[in-house]
C-alpha cells in the first residue's frame, strides 16, 4: 500500500502547529506596575505587578529583574512556580541597592519560553530615608 506523502506528514504539521500556538498563547509576560519603599539602611523595597497568561510549568512568567539606568540588574526576583489562576500578581523583593542618585529604575518580567517581555515599567524611586 503506498501512501500519500501530504497525508502522511498532515499529523505532524498539526501537532508541530497546535504546539506552536500553544506556546504563543500565553505571550509575553508583561509589568503593568510598581511601587518602591526607601527603607532606613539606604536600599528600597520593590514590588512588581505582572501579567502572563501562565499555561502551567511549561510556560509560565518565572522572574522579574530591577535594572539601573544603563540596564544594568540591580536585583532579581525568581518566581518559582506558575500563577494559573492568580493573573495578575503582585510579588516584592527587598534590599535592592540602588546607586546614590539614581532616581528611577526599570522593571521587567521573563517567562520560560520567550524570555523577556516587551512591555517594562519605568518607576520613580521615592526619596531615601
């Protein structure tokens, strides 16, 4: 019995495309706030509201970083599991040194399959204490 080429190459194409979306349902993580408190020692508590359409431990936003001026990371906070069900969500990192006179910081947020999301957040430092 000789077979149709198309028809058998038609499941795989499916399954390489169902993939393919999949993957691309979920998009970019995105910042869509963030609030900073100066504490007493001269470093600042930040805290950072991402959105992500999570997809389970395949695909899920999985860290956000503090940068400086010239992109530098100042701080990293790893989220460790999915939030499936908690869009968006709010996570804090403390005792971020940030240089003396920087008066702002950029935010933005990674998942596991496209790295980096486009849209940052850019955050007016209050002033320290």
């Amino acid at each position: 019995m000789k077979l149709n080429r198309m028809a058998t190459a038609a499941p795989v194409l499916f399954a390489f495309g169902l993939a393919a979306t999949t993957a691309a349902r979920a998009g970019e993580p995105s910042v869509l706030d963030a609030t900073a408190i100066a504490n007493p020692n001269g470093t600042y508590s930040i805290s950072a509201t991402i959105a992500h359409g999570d997809e389970g431990w395949k695909h899920y936003a999985d860290a956000f970083e503090v940068l400086d001026g010239r992109g530098g990371i100042l701080a990293t906070r790893v989220l460790y599991h999915p939030h499936v069900n908690e869009q968006p969500f709010t996570r804090s990192i403390s005792n971020v040194q940030v240089p003396v006179g920087q008066t702002e910081v950029t935010i933005r947020a990674r998942d596991s399959v496209h790295g980096y999301g486009k849209r940052q957040f850019k955050l007016k430092l209050p002033p320290r204490r």
